[in-house]
C-alpha cells in the first residue's frame, strides 16, 4: 500500500465514523521504515455491538449492510469490512462506535476527492 492510500483511509474513516477520528500524533521508525503515530478519542465501553445493531446504525447512516465483512456506500464506491466484536462497540451512552473498520475503495469511488481536511495532526 501507498501513503496515499494510507491517508485516504484515515480520511475516510475520520468523516464516516467522526466520534473515532484519527488524530496523528507523530511519526516514527519501525523496522528501518516510517510508522504514523495515531491516536483515537478514548471510548467507555460497555459491551460488544450485535450484527442487528450494527446493521440498524449502519443503514440508518445510508450504508447498505450485506455483512459485517461487506458494508457499501454505493454512492461514493466505497466497501467496509471488519465490523466483528473489537470493532463494533457500544459506549456507555448506548451508541454504536467503530473503532478500527477496513475500508477499501472501488474502482469508481469518489472518496475522497483531495486530502484536505478531516486529519488532525498534533501541534
């Protein structure tokens, strides 16, 4: 992968899912390669999200579920993936929270048209 693939997701992931944005924190080298230090807002968990209430959050966002491994936005040609127990949570507040979904574009996706914005980076 690219970093701009690598950039795109975040991006991606920070304007679908804004309560578990990705705030950059720094940079690092790992294996005698460069790692992006992220971080995500800290989440009180109660319990691990059901598939049906995941599916209800997600249409109700205008995603069409097929699985937790297919989740589309066909309006913009991207697919999620991965919504399994560690990903899908439920907050003490009793909303479902995505905290680490995969999410790949199709061909024709329209995501994200530049990178500006939607990416904190740390003063």
């Amino acid at each position: 992968k690219t970093w701009l693939e690598f950039f795109t997701r975040i991006k991606t992931h920070n304007r679908y899912f804004p309560d578990t944005a990705y705030t950059i924190e720094g940079y690092t080298k790992r294996e005698d390669r460069l790692a992006i230090i992220l971080k995500q807002p800290k989440i009180d968990i109660v319990r691990s999200a059901t598939i049906e209430e995941v599916k209800d959050d997600l249409e109700k966002q205008g995603f069409i579920f097929k699985s937790i491994y297919e989740v589309l936005d066909e309006e913009n040609g991207t697919v999620l993936r991965d919504f399994h127990a560690e990903n899908a949570v439920i907050d003490k507040y009793g909303d479902v929270v995505y905290i680490d979904p995969l999410i790949q574009f199709k061909e024709n996706s329209k995501l994200p048209p530049s990178l500006s914005g939607y990416i904190n980076i740390k003063d």
